[in-house]
C-alpha cells in the first residue's frame, strides 16, 4: 500500500519543476525551446503511465509478461544443466554447502539468460518481428510528439535494444542528423534498457509493471529534456517521414541464433567484468574512506557530519548525502531518502545492475517502503552512467567517425538527460500510484487524469504555434510545377548533316 500524508504531492511537485528549471539552464538556445512539445512529452508519459498501471487489460500484461519471463529463464535453465550440472539445476545442493544466501552461482544464472534472450531477440530480428514492433511504437509517438522519424525510431527501438543496436536502425541518417536529433538518440538510449536487461531485472525481482512503464515513459521525457538542453533549430531531413532501415546481418534462422547467443554471451561477459572489478573498487575506496573517516574524527570534525557516520565512511554514505535532496524531490520520504540517494549515486558512477541489486536487498532487509521501491523502480531504470559515455562514443562514433568529436562533447549532456528522465518518469509515477492507491481518490480519478492528458496534448499539437524551423520550412517552401512534358523529335532524313548552332545567330 502507498503511503499518504496531507502533503505528499509538494515534494514531487516542487521536482518536476526543478528537473525542467534545471534542464533550462543548461540550455544552449533558451530562445529556441519549443514548449508545445515540452508539454506534450510530459502529458504522454501520464498517459503511459496511466495506460499500462490503471488499465485492466495492462494489468493482466504485465502478470503474463512476468510469467513468460520465468518460462524463459527456465528454458535458460535447461541450457544451463545440461552444461554445468548440478551446480546449475540443484540450488537446495548448494544452499545445503553454503548456506540459504549461496543457493545458486550469479554468473551461472545471469549468462544462460542473457544468451538465450539474446538468441530469441536476434530471431525475432531476422523475421522483422520485432521492426514491426517498433515501427508501431515509432508511429504512435511521431503522431503524438511531432518529432523527426529517425530520432523517433532510435528512441522507440531503444526500449527493446541495447544503445548502440537501436542506433543501427537510423544509421544511414546519423551523418546529417541535427545536433538536436544526435542528442535526442543519445539520451534516448540512456533513458530505456534493452528487452534483454529488463527479462534480468524481472527475474531478479523487479516488478515487471514498474520496469516496462519506466521504459516507455522515458521515450517522451528523454526528448523533453533533450529538446531543452538543445532544441531543435533546423529543419531535420527526416521530418514527417518514418523509414525504418533494417540491416540483416544474418544468412539465415540458423545464424541469428548463433549470433544473438554469441552477443549474449559477450554481455554477459562484460556485465560480469564490470561487477568484479567495480565491486571491488568499492570495496577498496570504502576502506580508504572509513581511514579517512576516522582521522577527521581525530582533528575534530563531528562524527555525523551531514547525517554521514564518519566512523564508517563509505562511498555509499556519501552518494547518499549528495543525493539526499534528489531523493526527496522524487518524493521518498525524508527518513529513507539517504539509502534511496545512495541507490541514485551508484546507478550514475556505477550501472543500474549494482543499484537494482542493493534495491532488493534493501526491500529484503527493511530500509525501504514499497512507495519508495516504486519510485526507485523508475528513478534506477536506464544505462545512463559514465560508462555508457564511453560506449556511445565507441559505438556511434564508429558508424560517423566524422562525427566522433560532435559525439564526444555530448556524451556529458546525454548522461545528464538520461538520468533527469528517469528522475521526471519517477516523480510521475510515483504520484499517480499515490492518486491510485489513495482512500480518497475517486473511481474516475486516474481515468480522468488520463482524459485530460489527451486533451492537453491535442491543443498542444495542433492549435500550439509551431517552432520557428517549422514556420520558416512552411514559408519557403519550394513550389512544385508540373514537369514539363516531354518533346517529340523526329528522326532525321537519312544522310542530312547537322550544323552547330552559333549564339546570337538567327
């Protein structure tokens, strides 16, 4: 049950404001920012959110979307056991060893997954599935946002694919994307997680209705701040057109498995690599931090400075205090606001892996309610971390290497609208499930909420004056005259001769 207080709205209220006030500043062109499509971004994501958290039938989806993800991992499973034995299929074995906390292996249940998600994505690939998925999705927020139809099939194609997949999809329209467009694809991808990463979260314990609603909703609030930070101030070349490029790297159905394991496989590999390395690079500069901690004591300093325990100093201490106020913005209430900032700070300088991990042990353990694990849910949903920098510019900047330095200077802005989408997708959230769950709320309340996101955003789309890019595009357009038709000449006698035509001569 969602807690309620008489002021549970001004926090996260007071947060929508900021995330946008703050966006403001930042912006390159203030002059510029089309404030129609602000507002139909942020409409949409209620309506997202209403849609699929209120809505009978998406209630129902999301229960078999949960189940469909446990019948995979039980395929996966199968894979598993037969490779790794007992050490895979037999956890009461392991528990029996080591204890009910060592009842399987992470990496042996984390790789069967990933590979055999990754077979099952490349299959729906190589029969245009999963094209067909998008470009459904891309239509409905083109209709919707007015956006251009590349960055509209990268951002859609973003909640299914990894970052740099969704971008193979409007490769032939990177080199003469506006750098509004660039930044919109690249803070697009950061926003979602793949369909791969998601079927993990669920497994893990995620709920599969927060995870999804989160992706989707980030489409739209990844362009509102996009839009913001950079908006657009040309006319983009795929304005008004929706052409999905498809590029089948796989001969046949055989093939597309093979690769999409093999890819599994690598990612696995890499999430893997990272969690060792990070994990103990935490552990190292924690032990560093509690020294440091106790030698501040000793010159005075107070032992709970800031609400931090000098005694025990840590790097999760400190990304709580930095993002203290952050937390409470998105309407976490203030006693549980240090873990849930810790939760934010690890998913920005880590992964949204390890935060998520620390989020359920965190519910198993008590520090946070189930308002708080809703809205973390949202608020951790997204690759936007400083590794992901690096791995757009790896990725994109390989596709247009003349746009590499374009692609390195956005990398910051990116991450930075990545994460206040997630934030924006959180605070909504989280005060529509309040507005749900409420004794007071009327039965029509949500639904009504939903009506008037519709109307907003059909004033705003087409009775909103348009951008100046749009106008002037109208305004010169060029005429289209009919082709002139085509002469007819006659053949000429045989054995006539053809004089040059002088200029000026009658």
């Amino acid at each position: 049950m969602i807690a309620t207080t008489a002021t549970w709205w001004i926090f996260p209220t007071i947060g929508v404001f900021t995330f946008l006030f703050g966006s403001f500043l930042f912006s390159n062109n203030k002059k510029a920012i089309d404030w129609g499509l602000i507002v139909r971004c942020l409409c949409f994501q209620v309506l997202i959110a209403v849609l699929l958290l209120e809505l009978p039938q998406g209630r129902v989806f999301f229960q078999q979307l949960g189940q469909g993800v446990e019948q995979i991992q039980g395929f996966a499973n199968q894979g598993a056991a037969f490779v790794f034995g007992g050490i895979a299929s037999k956890p009461e074995v392991l528990a029996s060893i080591f204890g009910a906390d060592g009842s399987f292996i992470f990496a042996l249940k984390l790789i069967p997954s990933l590979i055999f998600i990754g077979c099952l994505i490349h299959i729906a690939y190589y029969f245009n599935i999963l094209q067909k998925i998008v470009k459904i999705v891309a239509w409905v927020m083109n209709l919707v946002l007015g956006v251009s139809g590349a960055e509209t099939l990268s951002n859609s194609a973003s909640v299914f694919l990894g970052q740099i997949e969704a971008q193979m999809l409007v490769r032939p329209y990177l080199a003469t994307m506006t750098q509004s467009e660039l930044l919109a694809i690249m803070a697009g991808s950061m926003a979602c997680i793949s369909g791969g990463m998601m079927a993990i979260y669920i497994g893990m314990g995620i709920p599969s209705s927060y995870l999804l609603t989160a992706s989707l909703m980030a489409v739209p609030a990844a362009f509102a701040i996009a839009k913001i930070l950079i908006p657009e101030t040309h006319l983009p070349d795929t304005q008004g057109s929706l052409k999905l490029v498809s590029e089948q790297r796989a001969v046949n159905f055989v093939d597309a498995a093979s690769q999409g394991a093999n890819e599994g496989w690598h990612i696995g590999v890499s999430v893997i690599t990272m969690l060792i390395a990070f994990i103990a690079l935490v552990a190292f500069l924690d032990a560093g931090l509690g020294l440091f901690g106790k030698q501040l004591i000793t010159w005075g300093v107070n032992a709970h400075l800031w609400g931090m325990d000098l005694t025990q100093l840590s790097m999760g201490q400190m990304l709580g205090a930095g993002f203290y106020w952050v937390a409470l913005l998105l309407g976490v209430p203030a006693e549980e606001a240090q873990f849930a900032g810790s939760l934010m700070g690890t998913k920005l300088v880590l992964n949204e892996f390890v935060a998520y991990s620390q989020l359920l042990t965190g519910v198993k353990a008590g520090l946070i309610t189930p308002q708080s694990q809703a809205i973390l849910s949202f608020a951790l949903c997204g690759f936007a971390n400083l590794s992901s920098v690096a791995m757009q510019l790896g990725g994109i900047g390989a596709m247009v290497p003349e746009r590499r330095a374009e692609i390195a200077k956005l990398g910051i802005k990116a991450m930075l609208a990545g994460n206040l989408a997630s934030y924006l997708s959180a605070t909504m959230a989280g005060m529509l499930l309040h507005v749900e769950h409420a004794p007071e709320t009327p039965i029509w309340g949500m639904w009504g909420i939903g009506v008037l996101a519709v109307v907003i955003i059909l004033f705003s789309r087409w009775f909103f004056p348009k951008p100046a890019y749009q106008l002037q595009a109208d305004l010169f357009k060029p005429l289209v005259t009919k082709p002139p038709s085509p002469q007819v000449f006659k053949p000429l006698p045989e054995g006539a001769v053809v004089l040059p035509t002088v200029v000026g001569t009658p």
